[in-house]
C-alpha cells in the first residue's frame, strides 16, 4: 500500500510558531490607541453633556424668576385706587405665622437710616448699591367696586367682628358667600389716615355683622381711628411679595428668595446670585435707557409715579465648569464693583415691565 503525505512537514512548524515579538508590539499600540481614543471621546461627550444640563438648568431658573416678579409688577397697586390710594400711600396690614394667626403691622425694613411708615404700597424698593437689590410689591383683587357698607361701630384692634350700616343691597337668588367669606380681605377707609386689611374669619349670611380675625393686640399703628361712617370694601385677596437674594452659608449657593405676608425666604429660583433694578418715571420714554434712575429706595413721593421697571437677574451655574475654565462676573446696572473671575459659568437676563394701573 502507497501512503501519501498531504501537507509537508516544514508548513506543520510554520503554523505552531505564533506571533512574533513585532507583530505583539503592533497589536498592543494599535489597541491601546483604540483604547485612548475611545476613552478620550467619552471623556469629552461627558463633560460637554454635564456643561449643557447645567446651562440648561441655569437658563430655566433665570426665566422661572424673571417671569415671576415680572407678572407681580405688572399687576402692581391693583385695587389701590378703589381705595383712593396713589402708588406712595401704604395700607395697614399685619403678617401671618403659619397656622395663619396674626403675628404683627407690617413695616417696611429701615433704608439709610430712615425709618419707613407702617403698611404695604403698591411698590417699595431697596437699592442694594454693590449689593442685590430688594423689590416689594402689593395689590388687591376686589371683584367689584361698590363698598359692602359703612362701620354702625368702632373699628377696635381686639375686634372679633364688624357691623355694617348702609349695606350692599344684594341681588335675589345670590348666595351671600359669593359676596363675602371666609379668608376674604376686607379693606376698611377711614376719613383720614392709611386704610386697614382685616381678614374675614367665617362665611356671612349677611352684611350685617361679619366676623373678622383676630388682629395684633395694642393700638393701631399710626394711631388711626376708624370711627362709624368709614367705608368697608371686599378686596378678596391680597397680594405682598417682596424678592431678594439669599445665601447659603455651608455652600455658598445663591437664591432669588420670595417673602409673603404668612412666609419667608421661600426659594422661587436656584442659581441667582443678583437681582437689579431700574426705575422710569412718569412720563419718560422707557425705551431711553438713561431715563431711568437705578439708585432709588423707599416709597415714590412725587408727583410722577413709577410706570416702568428695567429688571436684571444674573445667575451663576451649580457646578464649577467641566473644562476647568475660568469666568468673569457680569456686571449689572449700578453693581459694578465685582470679585475675582472664578469656575462658574454667569449668565443674564434683562426685561422691561410696565405698570398697568399707573
């Protein structure tokens, strides 16, 4: 029998050899620079994704805010006039503690030294110079502008409820409580001096003796006498939101802060480190950005009130920069006296808002 070999003997050597020590070498830098690029992609892809989610955040937070104090001063000293009020003229009114028992008269905080009167006008502000500025705005939400009637007795701080005389003739088939109930403001005008915000305590059947909740105990501020014959108006409801910025001390972070009659320091947005203000008067064109005056505190006491106001919120990001960058801090209005370039990202936004009821 003839045996044959298919496949010579020095192939069979040929293939058990393996790879060569240059050929390993290749292999080993071919795939580590793979490795390196796919390690640097990624590296980048993350750091570019967490740069726009935090700039996304930041641009959320600046419109949040801006929208929010901007709808507030638009609907600035509604209900003020019903009253006969001007946009310096405050009304008496006590802040609320959670259970929204009476606490005490409001007063604005003192600005430069001067101590303000008590009570809430349409519009309040406190220029922060170097610093945030503070903003404060009121207004009421009467439903109708006929008086529910006259006082038939004294106004008295300890009182527990009011009688009416010359009562708001009701029309038939209305229920009383879409006229008057419970957490309703009632606004009561005496024939000189600030009007006063007192709160309905339950829903009246009549107009005849309503029950209101207890005020701050001691006179009344500004020693007013709301004698028989002052009017008494439903204003429904009120609005006093003041906006500030506030730090956290352990981290350093900023917020824009809203304070209300029963609150404070409610975070309405993150990220805010300042907010300016501007203020145009009168008959001013508003578009002339040098009508505007930038250092004003305090009520408006002159003739012509304020109708426009140029806002400015800047905001800083969460997060240091991802690339390691450094930022300058922007400068806005009258705070221009600024710290040291740092890692985070500023952004800012500006609106002009006018007032409607001035």
């Amino acid at each position: 029998m003839i045996a044959f070999k298919l496949k010579p003997e020095a192939n069979d050597k040929a293939n058990k050899r393996g790879m060569s020590l240059i050929e390993l070498i290749t292999v080993i830098f071919i795939g580590s620079l793979l490795l390196s690029m796919t390690f640097l992609v990624y590296t980048n892809s993350s750091r570019s994704m967490l740069r726009q989610d935090v700039i996304l955040e930041q641009l959320l937070n600046l419109r949040a805010g801006l929208a929010g104090i901007s709808r507030d001063i638009r609907g600035v000293g509604n209900g003020y006039a019903m009253l006969g009020l001007g946009q310096s003229q405050p009304i008496l009114m006590y802040t609320k503690d959670a259970a929204g028992d009476a606490v005490s008269w409001y007063q604005y905080p003192v600005v430069d030294g001067v101590t303000p009167p008590y009570g809430v006008a349409p519009i309040y502000a406190v220029d922060g110079d170097q610093n945030p500025d503070s903003i404060f705005v009121a207004s009421l939400s009467p439903d109708f502008t006929a008086p529910l009637g006259r006082l038939s007795q004294p106004l008295e701080s300890s009182s527990l409820s009011i009688k009416l005389s010359n009562q708001l003739e009701m029309p038939l088939g209305v229920d009383p409580k879409e006229i008057i109930k419970r957490h309703d403001y009632l606004a009561v005008v005496p024939a000189t001096g600030p009007p006063i915000l007192i709160e309905v305590d339950t829903d009246s059947t009549n107009l005849e003796e309503i029950a209101i909740k207890r005020m701050p105990a001691g006179p009344f501020p500004e020693a007013v006498d709301y004698a028989v014959g002052s009017t008494v108006y439903n204003v429904k409801n009120v609005v006093f939101h003041s906006y500030k910025i506030g730090t956290q001390g352990t981290t350093n972070e900023t917020f824009l802060m809203l304070d209300t009659l029963d609150s404070e320091n409610d975070i309405m947005a993150e990220g805010i480190e300042d907010l300016q203000a501007a203020y145009c008067f009168g008959d001013d064109d508003p578009s002339n950005l040098s009508n505007y005056v930038q250092d004003f505190s305090g009520l408006n006491t002159t003739d012509n009130p304020i109708k426009t106001i140029r806002l400015v919120l800047v905001s800083r990001t969460s997060r240091p920069d991802p690339y390691g960058k450094t930022f300058n801090r922007i400068p806005a209005l009258n705070h221009t006296s600024l710290g040291p370039p740092d890692s985070y990202p500023r952004r800012f936004l500006e609106t002009s808002v006018q007032l409607r009821n001035f």
